[in-house]
C-alpha cells in the first residue's frame, strides 16, 4: 500500500507475475533452487523454511527462519547482525540495490535472497512548495519508518537532488514522523500551503563503500595505528559507518560511548581526527 501527496492511495500486489532475476554483488556466491512458479507464505512461526539475507551495503550472509509478520523478521536480521530494529528502512528481494519494485512487502518465494537497507547519512533538504503537490509517493516498511517510493518526473521534488527515492523521512521541520505510518506523511506534505518552504529532514540508506569511503576508512585505520599501535580495517569500518549517521562530534562521541566501541576508550583527539575524515568524506573533499 502506498499514498502520494497527489492522489488516493493505490494498491499493488507486492510480487510481479514475471519473475525477477536475482541481483547480486559479483563478489556474493550463492547457489539458489529453480524459482517455483508460485508464491508461498513464509510468515509462519512453524515454518521449517529459512531464507539468506545480508546488509545491502555489504556483510557476511545470515540465515533467518520462524518469523510470522515482517516486524519480526525486522527482529530476527537485526538480532543476527546485532543493531536497532529500527536502523531498518526497508528490505528488498534478491538484489542489494534500491529498487522499489523488489521492496519486500508480505511474500516470499523459497528462493528469495533478502537484502536489508540500514539508516545512513543524515541530510536536510529546504524544499519550496510551488505548487498543489510535490509528487511524492510515500510507503512505510511497516514499523514506522515512512520512506519515499517514487519521486514524479516533472514534479516540484524532483527538482532538488538530495531528494532521493528509499529516503526515510525522519521529519518535516520540527515535526518528528517517526512511528507514523506512509498515510500520516503523506497527509502531512499534502497540507503544507503553496508557497511555504519547509526542512525535509531525510536518512538515506547505508551506500556500499566506494572510493571516498574506502579512502575514509584507510585514513581512519592509520590514526588508529597511531593511537592503539596496531590496526583494524573492520573496526575503522565501523567506527566510519556510525559516524557517517551522525551529525556533529558530539553525537559521534556519545554514539561510540554507548556501544561496545567504549572499551577501547578512544581519546579526544582521537574523535576529533576520525570526526574530521569523516566531515570530509560527507562533502566529498576526500581524496579517492
């Protein structure tokens, strides 16, 4: 289900008849049955079924079974890989990129390989409302995280670029959206006057590496070497990954405390080194 600014809402059957052909990274190598040509129910607790599943932007593969609602299968991929269940913006079938037509809604067929999308980089963006809608299509995962499906060509949103589809809407000025669902959102943008410009606060999800975050996290793990005298390429992913959600040192530092990373009692200028590769890397003025 899903609701535009625009429109009443519309219903779309959550599988395709044609089946899709699974998208993977090249370095992922899974064997998969033949696709059955029709779709079961998985959400049963007693189901002997299990399904693969990995973060969209890159981990090991986990296997997850026994869930009876997408909530808990939410639960059971973030209890395996040890985050919130609510780091999720949504998940998609059997391919690691951000394609709406692939979001996993409440079917499964036996073969399907789930991708989970975590919460990433912050952004605000200062939108103008010039005109009766913006043309949006919001759709939830349905655990209160509210996130952009479609954006219409030609549209008042499609003009400002940080505004992009699989974008969580986080709030609406000092309106907090978390826990709503897409039809709250989607009232909330349609009520805003012609003429009003607004703050979208919005999370996009957690990107795969790439050369400036690859170049971030090699910088990230030398200072380590310099602080703790060795080096660690998966904890400097981590501890640049954390950071990249927040948005001020501060927060960087509390986030750190919080968690596991506490026991390694980095020193503040330690913070302030990791929170200036990371400022670089979000305005892209690192070297690649």
């Amino acid at each position: 289900m899903e609701w535009s600014d625009e429109d009443e809402h519309s219903h779309q059957h959550p599988l395709s008849s044609a089946a899709a052909k699974p998208d993977f990274p090249e370095r992922l190598n899974v064997n998969f049955m033949p696709r059955l040509p029709h779709w079961i129910m998985a959400f049963n607790p007693k189901s002997r079924l299990s399904f693969p599943c990995r973060q969209a932007h890159g981990s090991d593969v986990g296997v997850v079974a026994g869930f009876s609602s997408v909530k808990e299968l939410y639960q059971k991929i973030a209890d395996y890989y040890d985050f919130s269940i609510d780091e999720i913006i949504f998940c998609t079938r059997n391919t690691h990129r951000i394609i709406m037509k692939n979001v996993l809604e409440a079917e499964l067929y036996f073969d399907d390989f789930i991708f989970v999308h975590r919460k990433g980089l912050k952004k605000q963006v200062v939108l103008t409302k010039s005109e009766r809608v913006l043309g949006l299509t919001i759709t939830d995962n349905g655990n209160g995280c509210a996130f952009i499906k479609d954006i219409l060509q030609g549209s008042n949103a499609i003009q400002y670029r940080d505004v992009q589809v699989g974008d969580h809407i986080e709030a609406i000025d000092n309106k907090n959206l978390v826990g709503l669902g897409h039809v709250e959102v989607a009232n909330y943008l349609k009520n805003i006057p012609i003429g009003r410009s607004f703050v979208l606060h919005l999370v996009e999800p957690l990107k795969s590496p790439d050369g400036i975050a690859k170049s971030a996290i090699q910088r990230i793990n030398e200072i380590m070497f310099s602080f703790l005298g060795c080096g660690d390429t998966e904890l400097a992913t981590k501890l640049f990954e954390m950071a990249m959600t927040k948005s001020n040192a501060n927060d960087m530092a509390a986030a750190f405390d919080s968690c596991e990373l506490e026991y390694f009692g980095f020193p503040d200028s330690f913070l302030i080194e990791v929170w200036g590769i990371v400022t670089d890397a979000k305005t892209e003025r690192i070297i690649k």
